[in-house]
DNA sequence: CTGAAAGCGCTTACAG
DNA sequence: CTGAAAGCGCTTACAG
C-alpha cells in the first residue's frame, strides 16, 4: 500500500542504494540517474518511511522537551528560543508536557518515546523528584535546564541571585511586615527547586542588611494568579502597610489587584518585587527580576546540540538574572 | 552496546520470538521460559528498541497533536483532558507546537516526524491556511479541532452560536458606541477562523435586535493582553459609554485594565462580554462566553482513537458554548 | 559511479 | 507451547 524504496528502484530501474543515495542529497550520483530517481519519486508519490531510516541509520534527528506544564508564558518564550536554534542544526523539537501525576508514572519508563529521540532535555524539573532513583532513564544524551542542584550537564539561571537581588532592593517600611510570596513547590515531583533558591537568596540578603529572617512570613502560594488575588485581598483588609517579594510575576500581580480590592496599590500603599519580567509586567509597572528566558533556551539547545555530536564534557552553565525597577517597589 | 533480543534469547536459553512473546505479555508461554526470559531482561538491563518495534508492528503507539501556540491556558486544558483519554488506550500524546512561520515548513513536508505516528490531532489550526494545497500531508488517520470549516473530521465548539449569545445578551447604551475587540487574525498560516465566526454571529445576533451592524466598530487586535490595555486606555480617554464584545477573555482583561487607568470600570461605566471563561474570568467578574475545553479534548480523543481502530465515518461534532453572565455586563 | 547484500532489532505467521 | 525464518523499509560498507 505504502510505496517503498524498492518499488522506486525498480521504476526508475536503478537499485535501492542509489535511490537511497539520491534521497538524501548524496552526491556521486549521475545527473540522468538522479533524474529517473527523481522521476519515480514523484511519479509514485514516494515517501521515505521514517521508521525504517531510524532503525538504520540510528537517529531520529529529534530532540524530546519535557516541560511540567504548558500554560504559561516562560513555556512559550523558551521552546520558541530553543526551537529556533535547534531547527538551524536540522533537529525537530518535540514536546512533551508532564501535565499530570498520572503522566508520570508513563514518563518513568525507559521504553517511552520520549527517551528514544536523539537527546533529551529536561526543563523547569528535577530528575532528583521526578525519578525514583533520581536518575533520568535514558542512555541518550540529555540536559537539564531551569533545575537546581544538578551534577549533570544543567543550563540555568542563577535563582539564588535572583532572590538576593530582590533581598537587597525591596524597599522595607518601619514597622511594616514583611511578606515573601508563591515559593510553594506543592508536589515533590513538579518541583524544580528553583523557589527555594530564591527564597534562600532573599533571605540571606535581607539578613545581611541586618534583618532577621525570622521576620520573613513565607505564605505558600502555587503558581496560580487566583490564589495570589485572594491572599492579596486578604492581607490588605488588615494590613496596611508593608513589603512583598513574589517568586513569580503572576502571583505579584495576582497578589496585586486582590490588594486593590481593599483600595491598596502597589508602590503607594506597599512595595513589591515580582520574578520573571513577563510581557505583562512592564503594563502594570512592577519591579522584578528579569530571567533571560530566550537566552536559556538558545543555549539549551546548542548544548544538547555539541552533546549529539558526542562532546563529553560535563558544563554547569548559570545565567544571571538582573534587577529591573519600575514602579512596584 | 545496546544490548538486544538475541542477546536476552541466548543468555535464557530460548528463542527471540519466545522473548517477544514475554516482553509484550502475551500469554501462551510456559512458566519456567517466562521466568528465564524475565531473569535474562534483568540481568542484561534490557530494554527493546522501540524503533525496531514500530517498523516490525507498523504502529507507535504515539498520536501527534499540533497546536499554533503552548503560552495559554486553552492550550493546557485542552493538552490535559486529550491526553488523560488517551492514556487510558494506551496512547501516548506528544505535542508539536507550531510556535513560528520558520517552524511552519517543517511541518509541511509529510516526511516530518509529526505525521509518522498512529494519529494526527489538528488543533485550534486549519489545513485550508496551514497547508499550500489545503490538506493535511499525511496518510495516517487526523482530526481537526477548534476550527471553522473543515469537511473532514471535526470536533469544534459552536463560535457561530458564541458570538450570537454575546450579541444577544450584550447591553447597549443609547447613543454608546459599540466595539467588537480582538478578532484579527494575523497570520493566515495561524488562524483558524473561530474569530471570524464569532464576529459574524455576534454581529447577526445585533442586527435581529434592529442595529445595522454597521455601527459596530471593528478593533483588530491579536490575543494580547498588552494590545488590548493599551485599546482600553486609549478609548477610555474620549469615549465614556459603551459596549464590548471580546473575543478572547484575555484580550477583554487587558481592556478592562486599560480603562481602569481613565477611572473606567467594568459593568458600571461600560459594558463587556468576554470568550473562553479561563480561571481568572470569574475573579475579574467577566461576564463571557463560556468554553467546554475539557470537554473538547476529550472527545476529540475519544474520536481519534476510533479513527486508529479503522472507523471510516465522517463524523463534524459541534459542542456549544453558554452565556456566563457576571458583574461586567 | 553503481549494485548486491548485509544489517538495524524487532514481530508474526507457520510448522511442528 | 516453541523455534526457525521471513519480513518491516531503510542505510551503508564493499566490490567492481
């Protein structure tokens, strides 16, 4: 049914090796035979099986992502960056969204599609959580990316300066609380460890500026702008003034149009200081730590793609994230 | 290197078939080679190359699902609930996000990866703009979701009928003009037409109230928050009643915010009806049409997979969106 | 420059 | 219940 490289031989009346040699765009192939290939080709409407060339040849020319989720804008900006990238060295990226507990129990198996491409990399998560023996399941090449404390190849973006950063830029109010918002990492195998850096980082430089870290209130917060809203209209029923660092641009803002249903905005009434620099940010004027989230990705993908080439050097690349101060803070 | 079956064969004393059989659990095996081919795998670390399998079986056990984007929560709802069906056939799904024109040839040419397992979702993406000649190059099963006017088979939801409930229940103020927000379509290759749909019902569901339909003002605007802040600042400062229908809840959200910068607020000094219903429509009291995107990603799941089964029917299945009145109109 | 043939690592009738 | 062997559709030395 499917029509096979034998049949275009045959129709073009060459062997297979040749028509082979002309579908990949090999040279040393006569001009007249490339033209019966070619002929055939179209004429019986050939197209290569894929299957059959990566048993053969043994690559797929694929690189799996696997990301936890897929919703939100950091998603979107590092798989186009990687993407990008990727395509100039002639590999696909395929995704792969964790989604759920329940698709993890799949992505556990080494017989997975996903491990069968030509290198993996692994984004925003961590083999240490997401594996039983906190080993990723493959004999292929892969990365991890947006993770912490990774002895394998890891590209990432310091989030511990990050959160020392804003440690030493919140602006703090005598007698004012002090709140450090959204670090929740609530199941063990989504989590990343990236919060807990920024956390680590916030107070420690807010202790160097002669603060206890006692005085922090952590509120656990997912990564969820509804939540943040509701807590935002919570505290600001009660408090009224004081400071707040968001591990994340979303729940900030969440955080604060819930204040602003109690009157209270932000850079009069409070200070805040968000992380990731999204497009809405800059809208809404908040201060935050901006990630160069294209850059991650760009380099992700030239990593994985010297990995494939079987460079066998293990890098632990950091990128710094940088304070942008608008008006939140 | 990789170890193989032959190898797991002769280290349990039996045949590579007798091997196969084991590994893909079928029964029909004695016990005792059972135990010995299950001893060897162990041992060997074994672990069949999925590769292999696909050319000997003809199937991956994969369907393909294309989306033109992965930064919105449509995206992730929909992922979820199409892949939360599909697991429970023992599919797994894995996602092409189209993400860039550049990207777009690759997927064009039927050689590409995507069209190479068992199934083809097309999501929110039409073969007509997508493809040169309008059909999807593949001889695998597809379907097409969330798109207008597709002969093949289809599972979308009513965006006629969307646009025609906002266009009813949209309250106008005399002599206030009145807006139909976000519905352009910028690139061909990425649209799929559910904006122009639920432009033309809306503006039929005005013109049965006795308005010209004329009288609407068309705003272009892609799905962007940003874009749609700066409209409503904008507007906000010269008009002070009128009436909008959205087309996207975030596009109304930005709006929204806009306005709220010229002391503007939703439901008191205009009106607007958002689409999609996401989590944080019913914080910001949008009013708006609501989508059964669980609901479309598991039936377009359901049906894809009695495509794979051979069902050879044409089957165009439309769910229909309904009315959520809040506080915005 | 080309062809014949081995090989990639599985699955699956088929014979016994 | 099991094994020998054909077959899936390519790629790739190798000989000429």
């Amino acid at each position: 049914m499917m029509t096979t490289i034998k049949e275009v031989a045959k129709l073009a009346g060459v062997s297979v090796g040749t028509v082979s040699k002309v579908i990949n765009n090999q040279d040393g192939i006569k001009e007249n035979n490339r033209k019966k290939v070619l002929d055939a080709v179209k004429k019986l409407n050939y197209e290569p099986n894929i299957h059959a060339r990566t048993l053969s040849s043994g690559k797929t020319n694929l690189v799996s992502i696997v990301v936890p989720t897929v919703g939100f804008e950091f998603q979107k900006i590092f798989l186009k960056s990687l993407d990008d990238v990727l395509r100039k060295s002639n590999y696909d990226s395929v995704v792969f969204p964790l989604l759920s507990r329940d698709r993890l129990a799949r992505f556990s198996s080494e017989s997975n599609f996903l491990f069968h491409t030509d290198a993996l990399i692994l984004a925003s998560l961590s083999p240490k959580n997401l594996f039983r023996d906190g080993r990723v399941p493959t004999r292929k090449p892969y990365l991890i990316v947006d993770s912490h404390g990774e002895s394998s190849n890891s590209v990432i973006i310091d989030n511990y300066l990050g959160g020392h950063l804003a440690g030493k830029h919140i602006s703090l109010e005598k007698n004012g609380k002090l709140f450090l918002i959204g670090g929740y990492e609530p199941d063990d195998a989504f989590s990343s460890g990236v919060f807990s850096e920024r956390k680590r980082g916030f107070e420690d430089a807010i202790r160097e500026r002669g603060i206890e870290s006692k005085e922090i209130e952590f509120k656990n917060i997912v990564l969820d702008w509804n939540q943040a809203f509701d807590f935002g209209a919570r505290i600001s029923r009660t408090e009224k003034k004081f400071s707040v660092f968001s591990v994340s641009d979303l729940v900030a803002w969440g955080f604060i149009e819930g204040c602003r249903t109690n009157g209270l905005y932000a850079g009069k009434d409070f200070h805040i200081i968000g992380y990731d620099d999204l497009s809405f940010s800059q809208k809404i004027g908040l201060t935050t730590i901006s990630q160069p989230i294209s850059e991650l990705g760009e380099i992700a993908a030239e990593k994985v793609v010297e990995k494939i080439k079987g460079a066998a050097n293990i890098e632990n690349i950091v990128l710094s994230p940088r304070y942008v101060e608008r008006t939140s803070n």
